[in-house]
C-alpha cells in the first residue's frame, strides 16, 4: 500500500472516531463538522440533507432521546479510490435516556467519504441498528 493510501485511511479512521467521541461529548459542532456540506445522513426516523439538517436533528432542542451515550467503534472496513471512500463500520452504543433508562444497541455505518478542503468528511452515512437490548 502507497504511504498516502496509508495517511488516508489513518485519517478516514480518525474521523469515523470523531464521530463517536463528538456524540458522546455532546459537541455538536464537532459531530457537524464530520461532514461535508452536502452531506446526507439516513436514519430510521428519516433522511436528512445537509450539515444544517444535521444540527437541528442532533441538537437537544432537536429532541435527542438520550442523555448520554458511549459508543464504542469495532470494526472499519475501507476501499480507497482517490479523493473518494466507502466503508463500513460497526459499533457498540451504550445509552443512557430519562429516568435512567439504559439501552445497549449494534450499530453499522455505511458511508461515503469524501477528500475535501478541510480534510476527509463524511458525504452519505447510513445509520442503521443492528440489534438493540433495553
């Protein structure tokens, strides 16, 4: 593997952990910043089209339904195609909602990534639940 296949897939790991430490830290601008501006996020509850669509849903004014999380990142899969990615990712979520309530979720991501001014971003995630215990 060429050393710049080697820094892009150190840097495309690096950000899919950003992710998860953003979420868990509850810093949004952090989380928004994963993506590209054109970004679209999948999720059960629906599609969303672009960083500000992002913000607004993952915002406590936009409702998120637990108060703390842990999400630990298992598995990365990458393939490398010059200023483009796609990879997939597997984790474990710990939950944390009203009440104390606990819930523990596998989690896959299937992405795009996308090689931009401001480093790699995501440009397409799709969140998906895997299993799900409480």
């Amino acid at each position: 593997m060429m050393p710049q296949a080697l820094a892009d897939r150190a840097a495309i790991v690096d950000l899919v952990h950003l992710y998860a430490q953003a979420a868990d830290l509850s810093d949004f601008d952090a989380l928004v910043g994963c993506f590209t501006q054109d970004a679209v996020l999948e999720m059960a509850s629906g599609t969303l089209d672009g960083r500000e669509a992002i913000r607004v849903a993952i915002t406590p004014a936009g409702g998120r339904p637990f108060d703390h999380s842990t999400h630990v990142i298992a598995n990365i899969t990458l393939r490398l195609d010059g200023d483009n990615a796609t990879g997939e990712t597997l984790a474990v979520a710990h939950l944390i909602g009203p009440g104390e309530r606990i819930v523990t979720k596998g989690i896959g991501y299937t992405d795009l990534f996308r090689r931009t001014a401001e480093g790699w971003r995501i440009s397409r995630r799709r969140h998906r639940t895997c299993w799900q215990v409480g």
